[in-house]
C-alpha cells in the first residue's frame, strides 16, 4: 500500500502532497515548474 507523503521541490521549493510506494518507486515531477528535482521528505502532520 502507498503511503501518502510530502514531496519537496528542490528547484523552485514548491511542497506537495502525492502517494509514494517504497517498493516501487516511481519518477515524480514538480506540478508547478515541472522539474524532476523532487525529494520526498518527512514532516510531521500538522494539527
Ligand atoms: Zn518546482
């Protein structure tokens, strides 16, 4: 099962929320600039 996690854009900062398989890892790209710089990184959920 995805889990859903941040992904962080690291050309334009962009954050954004996508679901990510840790056995299949795929390609994301940034939706706002398109840029395939993307890190997934760990935040805790916000109340
Ligand atoms: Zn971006």
């Amino acid at each position: 099962m995805p889990e859903i996690v941040d992904f962080k854009c690291l050309r334009c900062g962009h954050e954004f929320t996508g679901p990510y398989d840790k056995r299949m890892p795929i390609e994301r790209s940034c939706p706002k600039c398109n840029s395939n710089s993307v890190r997934k990184i760990k935040k805790p959920i916000k109340k």
